[in-house]
C-alpha cells in the first residue's frame, strides 16, 4: 500500500529538475513554452495554451483543448488541479470543487464563457449547505475549449471571486477547420472496488457553410460508472461521536480498583483524549451523468459575430449509506438512551435493578502534541467494558439509509454578441440565464440500536484501520438474543431536499483605441445578476411511533425489527484499509426492503404539512457594476490599471420559531393538520400553521391524538442589505527579453458569504436579564474583501520550456467566524410580553486573514526525444486572527507528470500532492462552534477541527492512432489506491480513513 511521505515529497516535484535545467537548456527558439495542463497528443495544443499565457497582461494559467475528447482528465477539475495554485476537493477519488491559492472553494468564481453558472449537487450534506462553490462533477472535459485561471484581477473581470476566477470558454462551431466534422468515443468504465463496468458515451457533430458565416454544433454525453467507499471512523449517534476527554466525576466506573495493575490511578485519566466510538462506514453509489451542448453561430463579416450556447448536464446518484458504530462515551457515562443522548434526563443503564459504568482496562496512553502546540494524552487503546455479570447494555447503532432520487443539475443559455462599430470601437454584449438544482427525492432509512457488555479498541497509525472487538453483542445481523444481547429497531426517517439556485445576467461592453502615448486602449462596461437560492426540506408523516421507556432506554411499543431482507457488508469490506484484526462485519437491510419498510410506515398527507420551514433559505440577491479599464502599452513595458464598482443587494425570507407563551408555557398558536381550515394566529398572523415541521400525526389506532401545539412553528422575517465596494487593479508586464517576462499584479477582490450566513433560520429568541438573543444568520455580513500583490517571473528558454516562479499575498478582511455573540441585531417577539424588541444574534462574526505563497513551475521535453515532464509546486501560508487555520487551506501542493508523444502513441503519467488542511463543510452554519474553545484540565484552546492528512494519486492516460480517424484510449485513476486519512489534533487522534479503489476508462474514438 502506498504510504502518504512527507511534504517535502511535493516540493520534490519541481525543484528535482531544475537543478539539471542549464544541462537541457536548448538554445532553439522558444515556442511560447508556458505553463499549462498538457492535452496528450497534441503539440499544437500545448502551444496555443502557452501563448495565451505568455501575452497576458496578468498571472493566469491557461488549459486549451483543440481536438474534441483529447482532454486526459474527466471533468474540468481533474485538469485544473494540475495547475500550480490550484487544489481540489475529492469525493469518492474524482476531484469536484476547486480551490485557489490556499482558500476554500467557495472563494472561488467558476465563469462559463463569462458569466456565472449554477450546478447543483448530488449529495444530500452538500445540497442542504448552501454553499457558493460550484461542482464540476457535472462538466466532462471533452465539452472545453479553453480555460483560463485568473491568478490576479482585472477590472473588466466579472467580481465575486476572492482567491481567484477560472473562466470557461466552450467551443463554437466555426473554430472546425472542415465543413462537417466531428468525433464518437463509446467504452467502458471499470470500478475496482465496486467491481462493476458501466457504460461509457460521448460524441460531438460540427458543421458550417461553405463561406464560414454559420455553424452549428451539438454535444452528448452518457457517462456512468459506479463507485464504493469503505471508511472507519469515529462518527456515532449523539455525544459518542467524534472525540471528547476523561472525566472521571461523571464516569463513574473508572476508579483505582478497575485499573488495578496498570500502573494508572483514576486521577491519571482526567483530561485524557477519548475516542467516543469505534465505527465503519459503507458506502456505495452510481454516477449516472447526462447532457449536452448546443452552439450556434452566425459571423457573416468581420465586424459581427453572434454567438449561442445552450448546455445541460444531470447526474442521477442514488447513494446507499451503512454505518456501524459504537457507544463507548455513553457506556462510561452509564447512559442507556439508545440514540446516543447523554442528558440527564436521558434513561439510564440498568442491570438487575442497577446502574451500571463501563470501565476502562488495559488503558495504552500515549502523549501528543496538538496542531495549537498544547500537550495532551491520548486514550489509543482500551477495554470499555461493563462490571463482570452485567446483563446487555447500549453499545452502539446500525444505519442504513438509501437516498432516492439524488442528483445534480445545472445548465445555463447564453447569448453572447461581439460588433466592430469602426476600427476603433468594438461593443459587446453578453446575455445569460443559469440554473442548477440539488434534489434528493427521499433519504429514508432504519437505525437499529446494539446491546452487548463492552468494546475493545487499539489505534494503530494514522493510515491504518483501527483494532475493533465486540463483547457479547451477538453478531451482526438484525434481531435480539434471549439474553437481551443484538440488534432492535429503534428509530426511523425520512425526509427530501431540494435546493435551487439561478442568475440571470446582462453585460454590455465597450473597447476604444486610443493610442495616445502609454495609453493604447479604454475598455468600460456595465453589469447586472439576478441571483436567486432557495432550498428546503420536506418529510412524510409517520402512522405510529417508536416509543421508548425513559427509564432503561428499550423500545415499550409493538415494533417488530425486521429479520429479513438484509444483507451483510462485502466479504471484502475494509480490505484496502490494512490494520491488523478488526470487525469488519456489518449488515444493512437492502434499498428495496428500506423503501418497503418506510412505504408501509408513512402515511399520505398534503405537500404543505410535509414542509419543514425551519430548514428553509430564501433569498435574492442583486449585483449591479461598473468598471473602467486603460489598457498601457510603451516599449517593454504592458499592462492595464482600473478600477470596478460593485452594488450588492441582499434580501432574505429567515424563518423564526414562535415562542411559547410565558405565562402559560405553551405556544400561542395552533397547528392545522390537512383535512381542517386553518385560521390565523392572532398573536403571530405570519405564522406558517400548515406546515408539520416533523411535528407527530400518527393514525388513532395509535392511541395518541394529534396535539396541535406540539412541535416548532415558524413565522418569516425579512432582511434587506446593501453593500458597496469599489476595486482597484493594476497590472503591469515587462519583457526582459522576447524569453524572459515579469508581471506585478495589485488588486482588490471581493467574495460574497455563503447563503446560510444570511438566510438561515433563526433559533428560539430568549430575553433575560442581560438581555434579548438569538441564533440565526447575520445580515450584516459584508462580503469578504482581498487585497492582493503578485510578482511572477518567467523564462521561456527553449521549444515547450519553461521555468517560472510567482511570489503572492492576500490580505482579507471579512473572514467569517461562526458562533460569536455580534453586534447585529434584529427585531423580534419578546416571549414574555408579546412586545417586539430588539434582539441580539448569537451568529457569525468576521475578522482577518493574510495568505502568503510561492509558485514554482518547470516543464520542458527531453531534448528532440519524444519524451518530455512538466512540474509545478505552490506554498501558500495562512494565517487568521484568532490563529486558527484558514478552512480549505493546504499549505503545500505539487504536480509531477511525465509525458511521451508521437505519431502513433501518446501516453503521460501524472502524481498530485496536496498537504494536509481543514476539512469542514463548504458552508458551516453560521451558529456552529467550530471556531470556539474547548477546556482540557483547566486550558481553554481552540477546538479540534477535523484535518485532511497529506495525499498524494497518480493517473495514467494513453492514446493509440490506429489510423487517422481512429483512436483507442486508456485512463486509469487513483493508481496507487490511496487511502484518505482525517485526524483532529493530531495525527494520533484517527477521526475517518477511506478508501475508494482504483477506476479504469477504455474508449474507442472515430473522428470524421
């Protein structure tokens, strides 16, 4: 198995070969060699992409593709992150959201040919987050004409994106050199861990007139392949997930008699980091993508050319997710609740008329140091086990849930239009609409709760699976034993989403020479977006309830678990994971026995009483700029300096939960079931009385009438903001020679806040002495703001060669922190009174960040050899306020790839790196505690976040001619079947490790 090594392994990739670089050096005429994502098998093509990068005034990559289905990767991001500054969020080992210079993606704008394009995406978590980053799962790379990667801003550059903007350019019917042309490409794919084949599909038709005034071309998609994760983790039900410290006040069974022989007394214990559960997860699902493009476009002189383009693309990605966990912070806590709460009020255990704590034995502590430089001790392993002669207690879960009806969408239309008015004056006009769409039909699934006298655990290192042992527990398939040990059904859900976000966009620009000394040209333009988001969930009601005794935690009601219809996890579940002996065992029932077992259970109610208010976004936001650009121009010297102006108006609908009435504890409003006319609530007249809000309905054979009071009930507020930023640029480039350039870039950038930092519910207002708060977003958030430097130099010093190197620093302002108390207020019902006052919100906050880096490339060919390697390593060094990392930031990436191309054969090889970052939700809730402070033994440090370990993958890819129309082509992924590894504070706190196996493609190419 490959072992992920140190960074230095990333900085390897480039400076190995620059030490060789006066040896190789030729002195031919360079070619306009620039940096670029190198497209097999043509030479022509790596040109074109190094020229655009060459002549541009500022920092930017450039990935061009002149022949259709040449690209190597798969969608757009595979190439991308090839690119130095560029890095990638990975799911399921195919790179999905992109991230620039040490940022999150969400600070990044994706632009398809100059406007921006709204993807939805196929996983439920994502979907419901409401994140501003775009997926470009969805996007095959065989649709691009050429991208080009923003490193720093112009003005005439569409705002929004702080790090960085990549704008797609697809491609138009009259580049084709022939009349009528095109290609079909159909093959397999293959997942290895899966073990299954799909299908593989795409073809592109291209024709024109004979004068070259008018073409057409259409594009299709239909690519599917199935994929599989096998993960250990720490995740659980309630307060057992995740990782929490010893307390040896509340659990009780750690004393010095159970640790007799250890060499430990019970005080050694406090404070030390504990792991709440040992568990694994199993994941399997299929990516069905479907779509296609349409360009139109009509140039009949020089002057004019009009262009449309239409692209859609969906994928269909039912998902199936199995977890088995364990309870191990519960069970020495002495907690009995069989989803993992841990109140006071939650049911304690019981063993023959007694409660009962697990006890630590055999307790392996080792010493860490955590990412904040604070030392602590590490439980790694332990015997948490019940007192001898203790009758089965909660020990852990089992979950299956099948989400139905998941997929991603996202097309846009545009209608781009470019007018030679004379031979100073060009106008062009840019007219778009985009939607996407995030769906999941029905996530439904089963919990079952585990009953057995203990756990045995030993972490091993970071990359590999932890040692797992149940104690009689039973094995691991539905149903209770006599002794009360196994499995029972305890719980049940199911619930949609849908998420909908689209803009409609015009632009209008204008080009003027002026040659009038430095000044060669003024560019101006205005713009307008109207963007809007919504997303919400909805659940069915359910006939009869799942009750549970408070008093020992069993289930009282008649609720068969069913023994029929699962199956057990893959023999070879867990394989690519390594560790020595574990349980790797698990069972799930089948998607069509959970789709019959929810079917049977819910009962048919009305689209209004499914709705969940309080999960709702709803907003609009308007973008209105102006910008001014003077393009310079004077010997060696280029460049262009201006400046933006951008009006963003924000408008959100925020649900709010109606409090209860003080006096008589209740809410003051009543719920109206479907089959009943609702009335207004006289205390609250927005009150939404119709919506069920998962609030109970069950039939009357349950024995439980409905309670119209029950639940929470929501009324909406609005909120209305409007922020102003203008933005300077400059932009200069000096030519030393024809081969060697420098470029300084300054720039101002702005990011705009996820939409739930806006739009979220609010939580339940409460005043007391001190005063009225409440959690919910912050409508005062200003969008982020950048100040950003660059120096690039580069040395373009044989045919394809290139050396360059680029120094940065951001300066950001904005920078969201979530969980504060701020000073945003917003007017609410005081529930004693029924007076509206003023409340403060308890939300997100904003502060500072700074991003220093390095970028280092080198590529050139082995000599007239057809052999050839391209290379490329960043650093990129954050630092915010509050000494935190930046999320989505890895401080070291690196690209090394070798090439081999001739007449025949093309073939190159190539292994990313990105170093270790914080892996957190796209869009964290903006009351989340993720930047808070926890206490160990007295010290307040900043909480645990959840870090990505190093990794490093190598892809392959190679073309054979077997004539001139016909090519046969090979791709495989993830060659060194990496395994992703997550840690919190350090490397020895294990929080997930997946494993996604390696995928092969082979397709079969005819071009006309």
């Amino acid at each position: 198995m490959f072992k992920q090594k140190p960074l230095a392994a990333a900085v390897s990739m480039a400076l190995w070969s620059l030490a060789s670089l006066p040896a190789m050096a030729q002195t031919a005429e360079a070619e306009a060699p620039m940096q670029t994502v190198e497209v097999t098998g043509i030479r022509a093509s790596m040109a074109k992409s190094l020229n655009v990068k060459r002549n541009a005034a500022a920092n930017v990559e450039v990935i061009t593709a002149e022949d259709v289905g040449k690209m190597p990767d798969k969608n757009l991001a595979d190439s991308l992150q090839r690119l130095p500054g560029v890095a990638v969020r990975t799911d399921y080992d195919e790179a999905e959201k992109v991230s620039m210079r040490g940022t999150n993606p969400d600070m990044t704008m994706i632009m398809f040919n100059g406007h921006a394009v709204s993807v939805g995406d196929w996983y439920v978590a994502d979907q419901a987050s409401s994140s501003r980053s775009t997926s470009l799962s969805l996007v095959p790379s065989h649709i691009l004409n050429q991208a080009v990667v923003y490193k720093t801003s112009y003005a005439s550059v569409v705002d929004g994106g702080l790090a960085g903007t990549i704008n797609v350019s697809t491609r138009k019917p009259l580049q084709a050199r022939e009349r009528v042309s095109g290609v079909i490409s159909g093959g397999m794919s293959y997942a290895e861990l899966p073990g299954k084949a799909a299908p593989d599909f795409n073809a592109t038709f291209n024709w024109k007139n004979e004068a070259n005034t008018f073409g057409v071309m259409v594009t299709g998609f239909a690519e599917k392949r199935y994929v599989r994760r096998d993960s250990v983790s720490r995740f659980a039900y309630g307060t057992s997930s995740g990782w929490d410290v010893v307390n040896t006040s509340t659990m009780l069974g750690i004393t010095d008699a159970s640790l007799a022989g250890t060499g430990y007394k019970a005080a050694d214990l406090n404070g030390v980091r504990l792991p709440g559960s040992m568990s694994s997860e199993f994941v399997e699902s299929v990516r069905d993508r479907k779509g296609g493009l349409v360009s139109l476009q009509f140039k009949p002189n020089a002057d004019l050319d009009v262009t449309m383009t239409a692209f859609h693309s969906a994928m269909d990605a039912n998902n199936h997710g199995r977890l088995t966990s364990s309870a191990m912070y519960s069970m020495l806590l002495g907690k009995n609740q069989p989803l993992g709460a841990t109140a006071a009020t939650s049911a304690n255990t019981n063993s023959n008329g007694q409660r009962v704590y697990a006890q630590i034995r055999n307790p392996v502590i080792v010493n860490e140091t955590t990412m904040y430089g604070h030392q602590l001790k590490v439980l790694k392993g332990a015997d948490i086990v019940f007192p001898d002669g203790t009758t089965p207690q909660y020990v852990g879960n089992s979950e299956g849930f099948f989400r139905d009806g998941a997929q991603g969408s996202g097309g846009f239309l545009d209608l781009d239009a470019k007018y030679r008015v004379s031979q100073d004056l060009t106008l062009k006009t840019l007219l778009s609409t985009t939607r996407g769409v995030g769906k999941t039909d029905r996530d439904q699934g089963l919990t079952l709760a585990r009953y057995g006298t203990g756990i045995s655990y030993a972490l091993g290192d970071l990359d590999d699976a932890p040692y797992v042992k149940y104690h009689n527990a039973g094995s691991n398939q539905p149903g209770l034993n006599a002794d009360g040990s196994g499995y029972t059904i305890v719980d049940r859900a199911a619930s949609g989403v849908k998420t909908v976000d689209k803009e409609s966009s015009a632009q209008l620009d204008a080009e003027y020479k002026l040659n009038m000394g430095w000044v060669t040209q003024l560019d101006t333009g205005v713009r307008f977006a109207d963007h809007k988001r919504t997303s919400g969930r909805w659940g069915p009601a359910f006939r009869q309830p799942i009750t549970l005794n408070t008093v020992t935690g069993r289930v009282t009601t008649p609720t068969p678990t069913p023994t029929s219809g699962w199956i057990p996890y893959p023999g070879d579940f867990g394989s690519n994971l390594d560790g020595g002996y574990w349980d790797n065992t698990g069972f799930s029932y089948t998607p069509e026995a959970t789709r019959a077992y929810i079917s049977e259970n819910v009962k048919e109610t009305s689209a209004a009483w499914e709705r969940r208010v309080g999960s709702e976004i709803d907003m609009r936001e308007r973008q209105a700029s102006a910008y001014l650009m003077a393009n310079l121009e004077s010997g060696p010297w280029s460049g262009n300096v201006g400046v933006r102006y951008v009006r963003t108006t924000v408008d959100a609908n925020i649900p709010v939960p109606i409090p209860a009435d003080p006096v008589t504890g209740t809410r003051p409003c009543d719920r109206f079931p479907p089959g009943t006319t609702p009335t207004p609530c006289a205390a609250y007249p927005g009150a939404i009385n119709t919506a069920g809000d998962a609030s109970a309905l069950f039939d009357a054979s349950s024995g439980i009438p409905f309670n119209p009071k029950s639940g929470t009930m929501y009324y909406k507020t609005s909120s209305h903001r409007v922020f102003n930023n203008v933005l300077p640029s400059l932009n200069l480039r000096y030519e030393f020679t024809k081969d060697m350039i420098a470029r300084f870039g300054a720039s101002r950038t702005i990011g705009r806040q996820n939409y739930n930092a806006y739009g979220t519910g609010f939580g339940t207002p409460g005043c007391d002495a001190s005063g009225c708060k409440v959690t919910g977003p912050n409508p005062d958030l200003k969008p982020l703001t950048s100040d950003n430097f660059d120096l690039a130099w580069s040395w373009y010093f044989a045919p394809r060669s290139a050396v360059s190197v680029s120094v940065f620093h951001s300066k950001i302002d904005g920078y969201v922190k979530t969980g504060t108390v701020g000073t945003s207020t917003i007017d609410l019902t005081d529930p004693r009174d029924n007076t509206v006052k003023s409340f403060f919100i308890n939300t997100s906050s904003q502060q500072g960040a700074k991003i220093n880096g390095l970028e280092l490339a080198y590529e050139q060919p082995f000599g007239s050899s057809p052999w050839g390697f391209t290379s490329n390593v960043s650093r990129a060094k954050t630092k915010v306020d509050d000494g935190r990392p930046m999320v989505g930031a890895s401080e070291w990436a690196g690209n090394l790839g070798f090439y081999f191309e001739n007449d025949k054969l093309s073939a190159r090889l190539v292994t990313n790196y990105r170093g270790e970052y914080v892996n957190s939700s796209t869009a964290p809730a903006p009351t989340a505690n993720s930047q808070g402070l926890s206490t160990i033994n007295g010290v307040a440090m900043p909480t645990a976040p959840t870090m990505a370990a190093p990794v490093t993958t190598l892809a392959f890819n190679a073309s054979y001619n077997i004539s001139k129309n016909l090519i046969v082509s090979f791709d495989a992924t993830n060659l060194t079947n990496v395994k992703r590894a997550y840690y919190r504070y350090s490397e020895e706190e294990q929080q997930k490790l997946d494993a996604a196996g390696r995928a092969y493609y082979l397709n079969l190419k005819y071009k006309f």
